[in-house]
C-alpha cells in the first residue's frame, strides 16, 4: 500500500505582505498545538545573502532565533545561487526535516524559486514580465562573453551543463544554444528538464498567499521602506561600497532597495529621490509578483487571521 505523501506548507505572497509574521505566527500554533519542532524554508532569492539584512527585510534576529532556518543570510555576495539550486537543496532539506520527526515551513516570496521546489519546473514559455527582464539581462550578459571569448566557449558551456539539449541539435544555430544557456543560467535547470518538466517532488504542497488590498499593501511598502531606511539601510550599503561591491558587478546587490542606495552614494541621486524611488519600485515589483501569484491556481489566498490560520493548520499534519 502506498503512503500518501506528506504535505508541506507553502506561505508566499508579494513584498511586505506579511509573510515572516505569518510563518512565524503558523510555526508556533504548530508547536504549541500538536507538540512538533517546525524548522523554515525561506525562498527569498535575496535574503539568502550575508551583509544586507536591512536591505533585504531578513527575519530580526530574535525570529532567527526562534525557529531553525534555512537559506537566510547564508551565502557570500559574490556566491551563484538560482532557483533550480534552490529547488533541489529544498527538497533534500525538506526529506532531512521530515526524517527527524519535526515540520518543515517554506516562506518567501520569490514565484521562482517557489515553483522550482514544488513543481520541479516552471513555465519558460510565460509571458511574465520579471521572468522576461531576467532572462534579456542574462543573455546580454552570453552575448558578451560570446565576443570576449568566442562561440565555441559558449558551445563547451552548454556542453557542460546541458547536454541532452547540446546532443539533440541536428544543426547548431547561435541563438538557440544562447537561448538554452539563458534559461540554465537564469534558472539553474537545464531546458532540455524543462521541456520534460518530470523531476518528482516527493511532498504535496499547500501554497497559501495573503490577500491584502493594492493600496493598504502600497501603504505597507512605503512605511517599511521608511523603517529600513531609519535603521540604517544606507550604512549598511556604504559598507559594502568601501570594500569595493556593488550591484554593477554583484548579481546578488542588482535588487530594489540597494541599487537605489548605490545610485544615491555614488552622486546620482538625491536622499530624497532615492527614498521615492526604492518606495516606487518595491511597488512594481509587488505588483509583478501579484500577476505571477496569481496565475497559480494551486495558491489560496488567506489573511493572517486566527480563523485562517486554523484552516491552513487543518489537515496539513495528517499522515506525518
């Protein structure tokens, strides 16, 4: 007889939702109410880096210490990480916490790196805007590389990385090897995984996502933004500008938030502009991340309500 697979608690939604209280809020009813340790997952493409905890809105120090977690301040600013590294590493950390009896807690609000762990895969063919802008970035990025080191590094490259899809070109054609490299760089899954979309996921999810108006969300935003700012956002960025990062050349600096800080320290613009700025495209990229949200008809939109959350915790320990 075979095992139902166990179900594995997915809280996500845009920036400045709510998400880390609403973890935080699940975790503890799930120890105090059924007696098991809850370890978080965080998928945040961001937050898995050290040195930018006020820039990157991190769990305070206090919540680190509550509950184990996973991919937060972990990484070096000059450290590769991607949404299929992410997907993989999850799925082993979540069958790890699974095998120690405790309940593992995915949080964060990165669509990619969500449906890399809970799907396996996740649509190339989309007409997302942010997934767009990052894979344009990536393959002006290729096409540089083509002429500082030629095609044939690119060809070792996919290769190397992708070569089911390398072995099935019956002609090399430059932009479909470009093409096929970009979705690997961006999402850490060769395409050729892509297209048989068949990596198995041993857990069912259950995706849950706060529901918050558009404007109440904006107004969020903005007075977080205020928050990060007063508690010294800035000085946290001006560190790493004095030891030579910056988002030009670190992947992991190209975010809201610190590339306006850059832009203001390096005279481009002014405290004030760069305030409007970081509090407008927050709101973008929240919007961005609506629109993908949304298009994901497994994801239950709650609010952070007791009523809610005793719903989410029904049923989600079954079986375990």
């Amino acid at each position: 007889m075979q095992h139902p697979k166990p179900k594995i608690l997915v809280i996500t939604g845009p920036t400045a939702s709510g998400k880390t209280d609403l973890a935080l809020k699940l975790a503890k009813e799930i120890e105090n109410n059924y007696g098991k340790k809850v370890e978080i997952i965080s998928a945040d493409s961001r937050q898995v880096y050290k040195y930018i905890p006020i820039t990157t809105a991190q769990p305070a120090a206090e919540e680190l210490d509550q509950f184990k977690h996973y991919f937060v301040n972990e990484l070096e600013l000059d450290a590769e990480f991607n949404a299929g590294e992410f997907g993989s590493k999850a799925r082993i950390l979540i069958d790890k916490i699974l095998s120690e009896g405790k309940i593992p807690l995915v949080s964060g609000g990165s669509g990619l790196y969500i449906n890399s762990l809970v799907y396996g895969f996740f649509e190339i063919g989309s007409d997302d805007k942010q997934l767009d802008e990052k894979f344009k970035s990536k393959r002006d990025e290729i096409y540089k590389i083509k002429d500082e080191k030629g095609f044939e590094y690119l060809l070792d490259e996919l290769k190397r990385h992708d070569p089911l899809t390398f072995n099935r070109m019956t002609e090399i054609k430059e932009r479909r090897v470009i093409r096929a490299l970009e979705v690997f760089y961006v999402t850490g899954i060769p395409i050729s995984v892509h297209q048989s979309k068949k990596i198995e996921v041993d857990f069912e999810p259950r995706l849950y996502a706060i529901q918050t108006e558009r404007s109440e969300l904006y107004d969020r935003i903005n007075k977080r933004t205020d928050v990060m700012l007063s508690a010294g956002m800035i000085e946290e960025i001006e560190r790493l500008k004095s030891n030579g990062y910056h988002y030009k050349t670190h992947n992991s600096l190209n975010t809201v938030g610190a590339k306006e800080v850059f832009d203001y320290l390096d005279g481009i613009l002014t405290k004030e502009r760069m305030r409007e700025l970081i509090k407008q495209n927050t709101r973008r990229f929240a919007k961005r991340q609506m629109t993908w949200f949304r298009r994901d008809g497994n994801i239950k939109w709650i609010s952070n309500s007791a009523k809610d959350r005793a719903e989410v915790l029904d049923g989600i320990l079954e079986n375990q």
